[in-house]
C-alpha cells in the first residue's frame, strides 16, 4: 500500500528498507527494537528523509520510541481494520527535516 507524501525511494534511499525492519525484529529482543528504530530515524535524517511514518501494533518498545522522538516533530495515531478480522494499532509520523 501507498502512503500519501512517503517515497518508497526514499526509504531506500536512506538504506531503511524492508530488509532492515525484518532483519531487527528476528535478530532482537523487544526492548533493543527502540533503540534499533530510532537510529533508523536518526539514519533517515541524514540521508534527506523528509517525512517517515511506522506502523506497530501498539507494542511497548514502540510506545517508548515515540517518547525519544522528542526531537522531531511526531504525531502518533490509532489505527484499525474490521477486516478479515478486527486489528488496531499505532502509526507514528515524524517529520525528520522541515
């Protein structure tokens, strides 16, 4: 899926990919998932990233990376589906470089 105003170029750009989301999440503990984020984000900064939006389900290493985005401007968001099933969740937007 596309989200509006978010290249998918660049995320690649910053070498941020897919690739590294899923390598983090089987090679780490739910604890050093935030600070493997939010060097991510520090990473997008300083390739250009302008705007850069996760999508968790609300898991707690998420909700303490949204408190050491302190430094951006950020917006957390609840999110949900009804479909297949029920799912909620978080989305959290950071504006890297205004």
């Amino acid at each position: 899926s596309k989200v509006e105003g978010v290249s998918p170029a660049l995320i690649e750009r910053a070498g941020v990919g897919s690739h590294y989301l899923n390598s983090a999440r089987q090679s780490s503990t739910l604890p050093e998932l935030t600070d493997e984020w939010f060097a991510m984000l520090k990473r997008a900064a300083s390739a250009g990233v302008k705007k850069l939006i996760l999508a968790d389900p609300g898991r707690q290493p998420f909700l303490d990376l949204i408190d050491k985005c302190e430094r951006w401007d950020n917006e957390m968001l609840t999110w949900y589906c009804l479909e297949p099933k029920r799912f909620t969740g978080s989305l959290l937007i950071v504006e890297l470089n205004k």
